[in-house]
C-alpha cells in the first residue's frame, strides 16, 4: 500500500496538490456547516479534561461541523496516500498530532503513539467502526485507550435535519448548509479490565440511540 509518507519524489508535487487542495476544501465546508447550522446539544455535559470521543464513522462530516476547531488533539488516521486531504482536515482544525495507522497497517504501533500522547493531557476522537466496517460495530481501540490511560470514553451521537448520504461501506451522512445538528453527548465511562465488555455495550447503545 502507498502510504502517505512513501509517496515517491517524482509524483510527490501532485500528490501534495490534492492533498492541500481538497483538504482546505473540506475544511472551509465545514467551518461554512460550522457557521450556518443550528448546532443543539443533548444528555450530558462536555467533559472538561481529556477525553476520548467515541462517534460512527457515517458522522465524520457531522463531527467536523460541530467541532471544526479543537485544541490539543492526537488522532489515529489511516495511513493511505489518499487520506491526505484527512489530515490536512485534521491540522486544519487544530488536531496537534496524528499517528499513522489503523486496523492492519500498523494499527498496533499507532494505538501506542496515541496513548503515550493521552497520557500527556492530550484528548482524541476515534471513528470506532472505521476504518472499513462493518458499520456501527465497534472496535476494541477505544477501550483500550481508555483502560490503558484512564480518561474517560465519551459517545458522541449526530443526526442532521437536511442533507445526504454517501456511497461507500458507511454511508457517510453530508448535511447541507442551514440545517439543523443534534449531538447528543453520553456520560464518560472509565473503562478497566473488569468493566470492559460492559462498557464496550454502553457506548455501542448510546451511538446507536438506545
């Protein structure tokens, strides 16, 4: 697989072009969903410390809009050569570092490099189905962070009023500018060995609305 810090010299100026271009792109889409739609929270409070925020990987678009700027974020991103426009996405909206890797490309090194940032005070956001399904199955990374560092798991929920689906595997929800935003924010929960499979339940029923 071409990764996006193996990408060869030679094609490396166009690869930069689509990353930067479609990257600022997506950015100024989202902050315009940012600045148009009526954004409603739900459930609980915004955890004021570090948290680790557990969405469905069909919200990505949705997340953004909500929280298209953030401070002191680490994120895991798949390392392929076309997520770049991603982590262009990611700098953009404030997300300080991301680790290369997910489920099968060095997804083990990367679930490391987050949580040793964790442990420095940093939050991060995880699509917990991604990065290729099957949708609204989570995946133990989540868990492990919190069990590993003991921040607290917060579910984050979306629906949008207006807008579309895409294609693809998730079926990535894209709201259209002046619509209407729910998020509704579940309670954290510290997860450690003992708790584990049922907290892996409770975040599952609240992403699903259960």
């Amino acid at each position: 697989m071409l990764r996006v810090d193996t990408v060869p010299w030679y094609i490396r100026p166009f690869f930069l072009l689509f990353g930067y271009s479609t990257g600022l792109l997506l950015y100024v889409y989202c902050r315009l969903l940012t600045l148009t739609c009526t954004i409603r929270y739900t459930g609980a409070l915004m955890p004021v410390g570090p948290a680790i925020y557990c969405i469905w990987h069909q919200d990505l678009v949705l997340y953004f809009a909500v929280f298209s700027k953030v401070r002191k974020q680490v994120w895991m991103n798949h390392p392929a050569w076309y997520m770049k426009p991603v982590h262009v996405l990611l700098h953009l909206t404030g997300v300080e570092q991301i680790c290369l890797g997910s489920s099968g490309n060095s997804g083990k090194q990367a679930l490391e490099n987050v949580v040793s940032y964790l442990k420095q005070g940093y939050s991060t956001a995880i699509a917990s189905d991604g990065p290729a399904g099957p949708p609204h199955v989570l995946k133990p990374g989540a868990m492990w962070m919190s069990r590993d560092t003991g921040i607290p798991i917060v579910a984050l929920r979306f629906s949008g009023s207006r807008g579309f689906h895409l294609g693809g595997w998730d079926r990535k929800f894209v709201p259209f500018l002046f619509s209407e935003i729910i998020v509704s924010i579940g309670d954290g929960i510290y997860v450690n060995e003992e708790n584990l499979q049922a907290s892996e339940s409770a975040v599952t029923k609240h992403l699903n609305g259960k």
